[in-house]
C-alpha cells in the first residue's frame, strides 16, 4: 500500500533514515517495526533538513488495513501526520509529478520573477544549481509565480528535482528580481547565486497516474498533531485537508 503524509521538517534533522539522530523516516521506520507493521519502507522524495511536506509518500508492505497502519502511526508519531492511502503496490519513487512550493515575502517585483522563472523551465543541465555531480539533466515542467495570502509562492512542478535545486533557483529569482539580471548563460557559466533557506519550502504532493483515498481523522487526533506543530505556512495548508 501507498500511503500520503504531511511533517513539519523543522522538527527533524532531514528525512532520510540515519544513525543516532531524529529524522522522518527513521521515526516512521521504528514505530512499524515497533508495533509489528514492517521492518522497512520506500519513500517517494527525500526532503531536505528543514523542508516539510504536505503529501510525501511511502510505501508500506503489510497485511494490516491502511486505516490500521494510519491510526498506529498518527497515534504514535509527533509532528507527523498520515492522511491518504492507495492500494497500489508500486515504487512511489515513480511518480508522474512532485509539486514543490517556496513562500516569498510580499516584497519583490512578481513580474520580474515571472520572467527569472521563464530562464529555468524546459530541459536543462543544472549542474550550475545543485551539489550532485552526475545526471544532472532533467526538466521542470512549469514554474508558477503568485501572491497568495500576503505572500508570493513560488510553485515547481518536475519528475524529480537534483539536491538544493530549488533553493538555488529561488535564490537566483530573487537577485533578478532585486535587479541582477541573466539569462540561460547561467547553465553554461557557473555563478554564485547563494542557497534559500529550506524552512519556506513544502512538498505539496507527489502525483501519479491514480487517486489517493482520503480517511476521515478525528479531531481529537488532528488536535494533537497541531498542538506539537510549529505553524506558519504549512499550518495553514494542514487545517485545510
């Protein structure tokens, strides 16, 4: 079974699993192996220290009912929270796209990061905007600008992404919009754009080619969630499932 989550990165030290410190996967991994569920899991994206998620994935191996696996992990797990499911028994890695959202103070030019955006949609080599340093190809789809709630969000959409990538190009928007100007010279030459802090960056959702079922959650359980929460923007996103 697939199952869709949401966590408040600034609570953990990354997502993947690691030796000796809290991160997402590893409280996922324990409270299964905990309870009996499973030894292991695969996750569909890999978020940075300090970015959270509003619809990662996981895929589970288990006999349990998905409603069985939710509750054990919701009433177990602070500052994570499981709230859709899917039967389907694929690797989650294979999804037909990641939606990513950066929030922006309300102060730039929104036009001139419209047209910083143009720069980097289609097929590129982001070798200049990543620490990777193989396969470092890969396109973004769409790349869209605009205010929302007193601020700019800045959405991604792509297969897959290369590690920092969308920190880097979001640093870069917002030197153009303060007047540095470039074009796609910036593939070819290597420049120093800096890196965007993580904390403003959510994973929205991970999609593929079928829907997720959504369980209805208590209140006592939502309540919980919210109370060991940071807040801030994926507050927000959260009381609107």
């Amino acid at each position: 079974m697939l199952l869709k989550f949401a966590y408040d990165g600034t609570k953990f030290y990354g997502y993947q699993r690691q030796p000796g410190i809290i991160t997402v996967e590893g409280e996922i991994i324990r409270v299964l192996q905990e309870y009996g569920v499973a030894n292991k899991i695969r996750s569909a994206s890999r978020t940075d220290r300090g970015v959270s998620a509003l619809g990662n994935v996981i895929r589970v191996d288990t006999s349990m009912k998905p409603q069985d696996v939710i509750g054990i992990l919701n009433s177990s797990l602070q500052n994570i929270f499981f709230h859709s499911y899917s039967m389907q028994n694929v690797n989650p890695r294979f999804a037909e796209v990641r939606w990513y959202r950066y929030h922006l103070p309300d102060i730039y030019d929104i036009s001139s990061l419209k047209d910083a955006a143009k720069v980097f949609v289609g097929k590129h080599d982001f070798r200049n905007f990543t620490r990777a340093r193989k396969n470092t190809v890969l396109q973004i789809d769409k790349i869209k600008v605009e205010n929302f709630n007193g601020m700019i969000v800045v959405d991604f959409f792509a297969r897959y992404y290369l590690w920092n990538l969308i920190r880097r190009i979001v640093a870069a928007m917002q030197l153009y919009a303060s007047g540095k100007i470039f074009n796609e010279r910036i593939f070819d030459k290597r420049f120093n754009f800096g890196l965007a802090p993580p904390e403003p960056l959510i994973l929205m959702d991970v999609q593929y080619n079928f829907p997720f079922i959504r369980l209805r959650i208590r209140e006592k359980t939502l309540r919980r969630f919210f109370d060991h929460f940071a807040g801030g923007a994926i507050y927000y996103y959260l009381s609107k499932l």
